[in-house]
C-alpha cells in the first residue's frame, strides 16, 4: 500500500490566503521528504474554505521545492474550462514536472462556481455534457497532428497550422506521451465515473465523502466498466481518501480531531462523517487501515486529507506519524 495527500486543500476563513498556501506548500515539501507517493490538489472559484482557484500555480511552485513526489490536480473541473486553454496548461505544466504530474479530472462544480461562469447549474445533464465535450477536446488535441478541427455542441475549434519556417502555430503537447497519467474522482455510490475510469484504464479515486459501506460498490463499477473493454481491474490503482489524524496518543489524537476535524465539518462542509475518519495514535489507526482495507476488499493507495489547525506542528506531527509508524506496518497490504 502507498500513501497520498489529497489537499481539497481546507482553510478556514479567517486563515490569509498567502498563510494558506505556505501552509500547503510546506506540507506538501514534507510529503515528499516523508516518502508520500503524491499529492492532489484542489480547485474551487467560489468556496472560501477550499481556496484554491489555479491549483496548477501551486503545483507548480511545489515542483521547485519537491524531487520525487508526484502531483496532480484533484480535481480540474471541466466544465469550468475553456478545453484549447486548459490543454495549453496542463501541457505546460507536464513539461514542467518532467513526468511527475497527474491529472485528475471531475465533471461540473458547485452551483456557485457554475454560475460565477454563467452556467446553468440547474441543468446537471448540460454540464455533465460540457463537461465531457471539454474532455473530449482536450484529449484529441494532445493526440493531433496537422490541423485539428472540433465542431461540438459547446466548442468550435479550429487551430493554426503549424508553419516551420515561422515556428508558429498549434505545437504544445504533454511531456508524457500520450498524456500524463489520468484520474477520476468521484463521491457518490452509483458514480459512472467510477465505470469510466474502469473502461479507460483511468485511476479510479474514492471521495473522503463517500460513506465506508459503499466502497464496495465502487470498486464493482471499476470492474464493471474494465470487463466491458476487455481490460484487467487492478485495485492497486484504485485510491481512497479518509481523513486521517495521528496523534502521539489516542486522547491527544481526539483533541485534535475535535477542534480541527470537528471544525470543518461543523462550519463548512456539514455532512455525516462516521466511519470515514481514521484517528487515533499509530496502533489505533493501523488496525483502521486493516478495517477499511477488509471492508472494502482491498486498494492499493489511501490518500490523507489534509488539515489546517491553528498549530501547524500537529499536521506535521500526523503526517510524519503516519509514514515513520503505520506506514511501514500496513506495507503487506498489496
């Protein structure tokens, strides 16, 4: 098993938002000095406790501080984009990683950041449709060559020759050929997206927000959607987000899940959490880990939530507790 950080990233309000990005910069540094496998961030325009508009800019200043940890977005909303730019982008940026980049995608977005961009939130079947011609665009443009022509339901796209004497027109593509590695979120039981990631042979990713009793039926889309493209399933691929908080103690481990766990989800996010929060001191959460392993039949990544507590020595704390004493004792679980 392997381990990850999923940074939605959470911030509460009060938090600067310069102080909220060296706060996820500095984790995301020790992640990689800890031997975390990667790192997903989120994207949000309108969600003040998930601040993070342009996670490919901290991405991309992680990429100078880090060597090895891998880092994807988690996930690019796709309706929110225009696919011409974000292809630009995301290419970029692959170049910039030199491999070490992933792509997490996600259809539409909360209602807010759809309307923000003038889109209809009321109609969840045009903007899973944006949402798939957005991706659609943008993976047959990395695979062009010549003169690439679109002519969808949302998009027209008509792109530059590339002329060699004038070293002018369209030419941006992935540093990993044919694109960086893709993965697919998702948080509700019966996501087809979960089926899709199965059929494309995609890194399938379980949501913190999905309850433990339905993971099940998760890894059944996966296997679902893989028989039916003649691929094999592997649930090494297959990641779960939990939020986990290891303290020096189980007492210590409580307190701190109260006022920082608690916290976010009494102000921001308001769901019912049980069974989805791993905490405790190191015993504790390796027999979690076996739980919800067994449970679900088996995976092959668990991804951290990351937190932000008004003493950011207790995020370091858990997360060096997590590699340096559950890690090592959860590694058979392959």
């Amino acid at each position: 098993m392997h381990f990850g950080l999923f940074m939605m990233p959470l911030h509460p309000p009060y938090r600067a938002f310069a102080d909220a990005y060296d706060r996820d910069i500095a984790q995301i540094v020790l992640a990689d000095r800890l031997g975390f496998r990667e790192v997903w961030v989120g994207e949000h325009l309108t969600e003040r406790w998930e601040n993070a508009p342009a996670p490919d800019l901290l991405l991309a200043q992680a990429l100078a501080l880090t060597k090895n940890v891998r880092l994807g977005t988690g996930v690019t909303l796709l309706a929110l984009h225009n696919p011409v730019y974000l292809a630009h982008r995301l290419a970029m940026l692959d170049h910039m990683a030199r491999g070490r980049f992933q792509w997490g995608i996600g259809g539409g977005g909360i209602p807010t950041d759809l309307s923000l961009l003038g889109l209809d939130h009321s109609n969840p079947v045009a903007v899973r449709a944006r949402s798939a011609e957005v991706l659609d665009v943008v993976l047959k443009l990395w695979e062009s060559d010549g003169r690439f022509t679109y002519h969808g339901k949302f998009f027209d796209i008509d792109t530059p020759v590339f002329d060699p004497v004038k070293e002018r027109g369209y030419y941006m593509k992935p540093y990993q050929r044919p694109h960086p590695p893709i993965a697919v979120a998702a948080s509700t039981p019966k996501s087809t997206s979960m089926r899709q990631a199965g059929e494309r042979g995609w890194i399938p990713m379980s949501s913190s927000l999905l309850s433990r009793t339905y993971l099940g039926d998760h890894w059944r889309l996966v296997e679902d959607g893989a028989t039916s493209a003649g691929r094999p399933a592997k649930r090494s691929e297959w990641r779960i987000a939990r939020d986990v908080l290891v303290g020096p103690t189980p007492a210590v481990a409580r307190e701190r899940a109260r006022a920082v766990l608690g916290r976010n989800y009494l102000e921001h996010q308001h769901p019912n959490r049980r069974g989805t929060v791993q905490m405790g001191d190191a015993a504790e959460c390796v027999d979690k880990i076996h739980q919800l392993y067994e449970e679900s039949g088996g995976f092959g990544g668990l991804l951290s939530i990351t937190t932000d507590s008004d003493d950011a020595g207790w995020d370091h704390e858990s997360l060096r507790l997590l590699m340096e004493q559950v890690a090592p004792r959860v590694a058979h679980l392959n």
